[in-house]
C-alpha cells in the first residue's frame, strides 16, 4: 500500500468512528438544548468551558500532540521503540509537573478569570455559576494530559482506532451528565461532573493499545535525551499558536457576554453544528494523514511529501465547499429538527442559523488548518503556524469588534458579526499557511489545486441552485425541509462530481466502503 492509499484507508476508518463520535456530539447538544436552550444557565456551561479547554488544547493537547507525534514517528522510523517508549514517559511526567500547578492556579482564581476576563458582562450570580462549573471542568485537564500523550504514541504507530473510539466515551458521558443535571436541581453541574468521567474514560479506554504495542513506562524527566529537548523546542512555539487560538473564543465569550443573554451559547451551538463535517472529514483526514507527513520527513521523501499533501488538499476541498453551501441552505430546518424543543425555541433556532451561516464561510479554512498545520508539524516547524496564528487573533479581535455594530446598524443580529469575524480570519491564516508550505516542500504546481477548487465550486454552485429550488417548492416541515434537503444536495452533489471527474470523492466512498465490509 502506498502513502496516499495509506492515508486514504486510515482516514476512511476514522471518519466513521470519527462521525459516531460527532453524532453523539450532536445528541449532547440535543439535550442540552431540551434542558438549557439559549438562556442564562447554558451561558454559564460555555463560558465555564473556556479555560478548560484552552489550557488542555494549548499545553496538553494540539501543542504537545504536534511537537510529540514527529519526534516519536522519528524513532520508531529508526526502530528504537525502547528510546521511544523512554521519550513518552519523559514527556508525559514533565507534562504533569507543568499542568498541576496551571490547573490548581486557575481552580483558585477561578472568579477573577470569569469576572474579568471570560464572561465581565454576565450578572454577579451568573458569574460565581461560572466559577464553580469551571473549577470542577479543570480537573479533567490533568485527566486529557495523560491522554493526549497515549493517542500521539498510538497514532504514531498507525492506530487510529481506541483513539478516535475516545471521544465517543467522553460524549457519552457528557450525554449522561446533561440528562442527570436537567431533570435535579444539579443543573449545568451535571454535564460539568460528566464531563471529569469522560475525560476518565477518554484515557482508559486507549490503555489496550499500549499493551498491544508493549508500552514501557520509565520514571525520568529525560535529562539528556535530545527528543525531549527536541520536543520543548517544537512545542514552545506550538503553545503561543494554540494560545492564540484559544484567545479567539475568550475574546469572542468576551464581546458576546456584551450581547445580551442567551448570545455566548447561541453562538456555541452554531459553532458546533458547523465542526460537525470539520471533525468528521477534515480531521480524520488530518488525524490520518500526519503519521505519514511525519514519516516521510523524517526520510526526507519531500516529493512524495508533497503529492500526498496535494492530494489530501484536493479531498478535502472536495469535500468542505459543498458542506458549506448545504449549512447555509438548509441551516435553519436543520438547527430546528435537531435542538427545537424544549427550553430551545424558534427564536433559538433563527438566531443559531443566522450565526451558522457566517460561520460556514469559514469552514474550507478551518478544513485547510488540519492539514496545512499538520504538514509544518512533520517538518519540524511549530514556529510558522505559530506566528500565522497570531495574524488570526489580530484579524479576529479587530472585525470582532467593528463587525457586530454594523450587523446591528443593517437589521442583523449582532452575534451574527462574531461569527463572520471568526470566518474572515481563519480564511486569512488558512491561506497564508498555504503560501508559505511552498517554500517547505516546493511548489505544489502541477498537482491540480486550482482546477479542483474549479470543478467543486461548480458542483457546489449547481447544488446551491437546486437546493434554493427545494427551500422554495417543498413543503414547510422541518423533517422534509431539512433530510430531504440533505439527500438532494448530496446526491445532486454527487452527480455533478462524477460528471466532472472529482475523483477524489468516488476513492473515499470505496474506502469507506471496503473498510467497512
């Protein structure tokens, strides 16, 4: 099996655990909207997360995983397993001497973070709400510490399953919080709790993959051991990108709480729905295609770097432009058959669809950063992503604050400007990365970007068109609306791919399938 077609099974395998994983992610939003909808308590339950999930992201996380992964690919290419096993361990105990401390930090200035920085428009109730959901979320970042470090080493070793298995574990549970906290006085408490058992589970359940692959654990800082030195170089940068990115949702959490209640978590279900192709395609396709990028670095195989980055490109241009057209035709009949029920009214749903619709302008941009990032990772470089991504905070932070009052001033909701905002910048970061990936691996000419972003964009347009035709003449129910708009559009989809040769599409239905038989 050669690199692409490598990459082409592993990602068609964890895309469908991938999706299982983000189907339950849509149920966890599902219940939330029955219990919580848009009001003051699901607003808590956000901006409890931010911390959290920053600090998890920024040190434990996409920092650690992208400075670890090529480091650890690099010595089982060589095959010094023992030396790679010695390098995990080290790294995952310096891990723990960094986290604790943050992670006990923030649980006791928990108040000041939501007072000032996180949510300063809230109400003084609301925010002490906050803290204590917060204080209780930031113990499973020590939990997802651990875990980052199993899924890296068995990705690494060409594992994709027990890892993308993880996060079902960890919406189940969410699942299972926001259920107990709906119907007891616990509250957003309940998904809160969930949330530290399914980080709990999310580790537990990779520790069969070590055993497979005979993981040795070693106490040792690594002293002298260039791969951790190594590993602190490629993550120092790595951590100012991801801190840059985490910023983006402060300072978004930040303007919303100025918006009136209900805006921070309307705009966290739309955000949601429209990672729901972005996790299931695009990191899949990310998840599966850095081991291989890593990997053939390490060879110095730059060519066939190359074609494999090309080709993965073109997948998933092929894939996210007509997700972005079906988010914005048929958004709100879709936001309406998942979340309109309960404490989640029609309101709810028109102003979730006016924030998904800018948000999926976006969406090839943040697609692209999964491979893009990826690619800059295998080569060792943490810096240029880094630095990009600051570009994207400055974008973010300036249209984020100029974009909402001009939304107002033209009849739109102001959330709505946020949204947009978010768009504009990823766009901006996603293509300066692709610029500047030339000058790593040479020039991708030749391998047909222009000419794929072509055919899909007219595929997409012919599917706009008949999806504009369906949202006109079909009848006004949400089931008809919504599914039968999502089976026209892909197969309309489908057809124009086929007559217009986006072969990349008809290889992942084969993997997919094959995979799967």
């Amino acid at each position: 099996m050669n690199d692409k077609q490598q990459v082409t099974q592993a990602a068609a395998l964890v895309m469908v655990a991938f999706a299982a994983s983000r189907v339950l992610g849509l149920v966890r939003q599902m219940v939330f909207g029955v219990y919580f909808g848009t009001g003051a308590a699901m607003d808590t339950y956000t901006a409890a997360q931010r911390v959290p999930e920053a600090l998890f992201l920024v040190i434990a996380g996409g920092a650690l995983g992208s400075a670890f992964i090529p480091t650890f690919a690099a010595r089982l290419a060589q095959h010094d397993t023992a030396d790679a096993w010695k390098l995990a361990s080290a790294v995952t105990n310096l891990l723990m001497l960094i986290v604790l401390p943050i992670t006990l930090i923030c649980i006791v200035i928990a108040p000041w973070l939501v007072r000032v920085i996180i949510a300063p428009a809230f109400p003084p109730a609301s925010q002490l709400e906050t803290a204590n959901l917060m204080r209780v979320m930031l113990l499973s970042t020590i939990i997802f510490g651990a875990s980052g470090i199993v899924m890296g080493a068995l990705n690494a070793h060409q594992h994709f399953l027990l890892p993308a298995v993880a996060p079902i574990l960890y919406n189940v549970a969410l699942i299972g919080g926001a259920v107990v906290g709906g119907v007891t006085p616990l509250g957003p408490m309940g998904p809160a709790l969930g949330m530290v058992v399914g980080s709990l589970a999310h580790l537990l359940i990779q520790v069969p993959g070590l055993l497979r692959y005979r993981a040795r654990y070693t106490f040792t800082l690594g002293r002298g051991d260039p791969g951790v030195r190594e590993v602190g170089l490629l993550m120092a940068p790595r951590v100012m990108g991801m801190a840059a990115q985490q910023l983006n949702f402060i300072v978004s959490n930040n303007l919303a709480s100025r918006l009136g209640p209900g805006a921070v978590s309307t705009l966290d279900y739309a955000w949601r729905v429209m990672m729901l192709p972005e996790g299931v395609f695009a990191q899949a396709v990310g998840t599966a295609a850095f081991p291989t990028f890593a990997a053939q670095a390490a060879r110095r195989e730059f060519a066939q770097m190359r074609e494999t980055l090309a080709a993965t490109l073109k997948t998933i241009i092929a894939i996210t432009l007509p997700a972005t057209v079906g988010l914005i035709a048929v958004g709100q009949p879709i936001i309406a058959l998942m979340f309109q029920r309960g404490e989640f009214d029609a309101a709810s749903t028109r102003s979730v669809a006016w924030a998904l619709a800018f948000f999926a302008l976006g969406l090839i941009g943040h697609s692209g950063l999964e491979i893009l990032s990826r690619a800059f990772y295998a080569l060792h470089d943490t810096w240029t992503p880094a630095l990009i991504a600051i570009v994207n905070l400055l974008c973010n932070v300036t249209l984020g604050i100029l974009l909402p009052p001009v939304f107002r001033n033209v009849g739109w909701p102001p959330h709505a400007g946020l949204a947009l905002a978010n768009a504009l910048a990823v766009l901006v970061e996603g293509g300066a990365l692709l610029a500047l990936i030339h000058r790593r691996v040479g020039s991708m000419r030749g391998y047909g970007l222009p000419r794929q972003l072509g055919r899909v964009a007219l595929a997409s347009t012919g599917m706009a068109l008949a999806l504009g035709a369906w949202r006109a003449l079909a009848p006004d129910a949400v089931l008809i609306q919504s599914l039968g708009g999502v089976l026209l559009g892909g197969l309309v989809y489908l057809g124009l791919a086929h007559l217009l040769d986006i072969h990349e599409i008809h290889q992942l239905i084969h993997s997919l399938l094959t995979r799967n038989r």
